[in-house]
DNA sequence: ACGGTCTGTTTCCCATATAGAAACGGGATA
DNA sequence: TATCCCGTTTCTATATGGGAAACAGACCGT
C-alpha cells in the first residue's frame, strides 16, 4: 500500500509541525513531486482530515483529523482509568498532573488536567517531545526495554533544546540510572525554559513502564524540598492507576 | 486519489465510533473487500495512526492520528483566541465552557474547560453531536446559511436520541427562531439524560457563526433562572472572543 | 482432540489508478 | 505590465492497488 504509505508520510509533517504547511514546501522536504502532495492534499482536505485556508491556499489539520484523534483518548483504557485520579491529583496538590507515553523515542503527552498554580499553555497535549528532555522520557527509558536507551542515544543521539537540556550521553546515562533507583526522574526547564517536571512510571502487569504520571509546575516552584513533598502523592496516584491497570504491585512509596 | 479517499472512509470509521474495529464488519459496512481492509488498516498502523489490539486484532486509534488531531487545536486561531476567556468565564460560573463547531450538519466539541461543578465525562470532546440535540446545533443553525435548516431538516430528519430531544419539524424550527432572536439557545437533556447546556454564537466578522460558547451543567442545574443569571457572563464572555476574533460587534448582551 | 467456523492475512494477476514531467493559471510583487 | 512563485491540471506509461480465492490461526462446541 505505497501510495497510502506515502500520503500518511506527508500527514505525518502536519502532526509534526503544527503550522500551515504549502505544496511545495511539503514536495521539496519530502522529495515528492509537487502534482502528487497537491492531489494528496487536496483528498485530504475533500475528506475532513485537512483544512486549507482560502486565502493563503495554505493548508492545516481539519476537523475530522480532530475528531478521529481524539477517539484515541476516548477508546484508550489508560484514558479511562487515568482521568478520576489524576483529577484527585491535581486537588491534592495544585499542580497540573499529565500521562505520557514513548513511541519511536518521542514521548508524547496523552492527558491532561489543568491546575490550579497553572504553567503556560505551550507544553500542550498531543505534542511529541525529545526522549532526553522530559522527565517522562527518563522514566520509560528507566522502566523500558533495557536495549532502547543504547538506541536512541546511538540513533538520535541528544540533541540540543535549552540551555538546560542534557546533551553528554555519560551524564544522561547517570540520570536514567538514578530513576530506576529511585522510581522517579525530574527535569528543569529541559524542554521549555521557566517549566519543569516530576515523573514516576505507571505499570500494566508487563515488565516495562506502559506510560508516565507526572506533575507540571513552574521551574522555580520545583525545588527539591517541593518534589520530596510532592512524591508520596504522586506515587499513591501512580500505584492506584497501575494497580487498575493490571499490575500487580508497584514498586515505589507505600 | 480514489484510494486514499476509500482508505479515509475506512478511516473515518474510527472517528465516528470509538470503540475497536475488525477487518469484516468494516468491509462489510462499507462494502469494500476484505482483503483490501486489512491491507488499508494493516498501513495505517505501520504508520502509527491505528493501533492493533496484540490479542484480539481489532484495530483502534493510534498515537499518531492523535497528535495530529492535536494540533487543530494548536494552528487553530479559534482556540488560541478562546481559551484564555473561557478560563475566566468557568472561574465566574463554576460550571464548564464548551467550544463548539458545525461541519456538515454535526456539531463537535473542539475545546472545553473544566468547571467546578462537575457535569460526567461522557460528554466529550472531539465527539461528534447530532445537530438538533444540542445547545450548538440550535445556535449554529439559527445564525448559519439561512437554507442550512431546511437542507438538514430534509436530508437528516431529527432522529431519536433522548426522551427529552426535539422530533417535531414544527417545534424545531421554533427553537431555532427563537434563538436567532433571543441570542441564545438551551438544550436539556437532548443528547444525554441529566446534562443541559446553555449556548451563544461567536463571531468572527463574516455575517455566520463561526462556533458557539456554551456551558455545560447537571441537568437540575439549569433552571430558567440560573439560565438569566449566566447569560450576562457568557454574552461577555462571547463578545470578547467574537471581537478579538475580527467581528466589529457582538449583537447581544451588553 | 477434533472438525467447523469464525477471524485477519497473503497470494496471485489484470485492469486501472497513479507518479511523474511539464504546462497552466492566477495572485502577488516589482 | 511583466515576472515570479505557488497551487492545480493535463497527459501518458507503468507500477500498483483491487478483487477472488486460498491460507493460517484462534476459538468454539461437541
């Protein structure tokens, strides 16, 4: 199925890259002839998945795509069964809690619940985010499948976001080691400067970490002394959510 | 493209229902062969915009049509414009704000802030709506095309979805005067039983609505008076989004 | 255990839809 | 008004996708 393959490769810079992306941008980056990423475009758009705006001929994410994704939220059990304690969460503690999963060394953030001591909108749901920049990152390469660290650093390597964000393989490799130990990874502004975060894995009944809890704070806010006083919470959410999940136990805070 | 466009019609199968699908019931709903089905959903998945069920093999919506979906709401001005407004609004009201759009006779939720006051989860969004079984719809229809009413009303019908949704052309048609001239438009358990919603137009220079504002509350909520009281606060709130958004004025409130 | 009957997937081949090159048309810019 | 750039359309050879049927594997009730 070629050409659906490569139609889904050009979807795939308006899942990327959230900005209106032209035909011949798209023909150039993509090597793809510039009469076929229209055609791919224009079906797209006659179905719903794409938007072009009428006067810039530009086009952007349509409705259906919308609608389709977020079915993903809507069918996903670790939706469902997240949502309620991450609520209980987020009174708890004021800050707003968030799931994260990793595919293809991307961590993306699946669900959200805004809190109350509220951080700025740009870290949003639905956005890929480098493995090494994110608290969640480190926590499922921590509780992932022991080969993927190796491969991503030898694949993606770590590459520069902020002045903050990790890029020494030797220091990264101390950091996941410590998460393993310690159930739990944190990051300072390594994805968005003024932004930090506090990560422990969530379990299914499988060896490896399915997904991430995490709380979003301001980067000041997140001292130390704050994400030891914040941890328990964290944990007891992340025990109750892996115990409906399957798990058996997990293995961290009481 | 014919096979894009087919693959997009299995595809939107799974925006529709969000629940698993299985190769043979979407071939033979859309009357396409089996064998073209699973090659069509076997792609999509290699790509990640559907996940297959390891056990059962029926496939669901997958991670990357998620962050695709994600950033209609990101590149869309819309929600850019509302959602700071839409913050203040559930913080005055308690009860949870609601953005909503039409696209071919169904209205879907594209933003929402969660309130205090909190309605169940069911109501979602990214969930596609009947037109004539919501707050939205009446509004949307009230200060849309003028020929968009009967077009719908013909082709459509008011199917049955709650005790409580409008079956009668007559009636309906009412309703939707009605809000043309008051501005607003109630729906009372039309589309689940116990959940009613309050909705205004939002404006964006063009002489239709562009979406509608709504609020969301338990159905024993929304009594007539609760109804005036909120209405100053959200034609407020509506007429600073329908500004911002490129109207020259908000027809109502003050 | 064992057919029978559901799945989803693979194979094969021919008709046809598609990728590519180049031409077209329409806005913007100068 | 002429030039540029962009999105769209045209045209044709060829690769490719769609259809029929065979395959494989899970599940069922004997």
């Amino acid at each position: 199925m070629k050409a659906l393959a490569s139609a889904l490769r050009i979807l795939d810079e308006f899942a990327l890259r959230n900005e209106p992306l032209g035909v011949t941008e798209l023909a150039e980056r993509l090597g793809i002839q510039k009469s076929n990423v229209s055609k791919v475009l224009s079906t797209f758009r006659d179905n719903g998945y794409l938007y072009q705006d009428p006067i810039t001929k530009k086009y952007l994410v349509g409705l259906n795509a919308f609608a389709l994704g977020n079915n993903y939220i809507n069918s996903n059990r670790l939706s469902r069964v997240s949502l309620p304690s991450m609520r209980k969460l987020v009174d708890d503690t004021g800050h707003s809690a968030v799931v994260s999963v990793m595919q293809g060394g991307d961590v993306i953030h699946v669900l959200a619940v805004e809190g109350r001591l509220f951080v700025d909108g740009r870290w949003r749901v639905g956005l890929w985010m480098p493995y090494h920049a994110t608290s969640a990152g480190k926590v499922l390469l921590a509780f992932g499948a022991p080969n993927q660290l190796d491969y991503l650093l030898k694949t993606r390597g770590l590459p520069y976001v902020t002045a903050k964000t990790i890029t020494d393989q030797r220091k990264f490799r101390n950091v996941v080691q410590k998460a393993e130990k310690n159930g739990f990874a944190i990051s300072r502004g390594e994805t968005l400067p003024g932004s930090s975060a506090l990560a422990v894995p969530l379990f299914d009944g499988s060896p490896f970490a399915v997904a991430t809890l995490g709380l979003i704070c301001p980067e000041h806010l997140l001292t130390d002394e704050e994400a030891d006083r914040l941890l328990p919470a964290l944990q007891k959410c992340a025990r109750e959510i892996s115990l409906r999940l399957g798990a058996g136990t997990y293995p961290f805070g009481h």
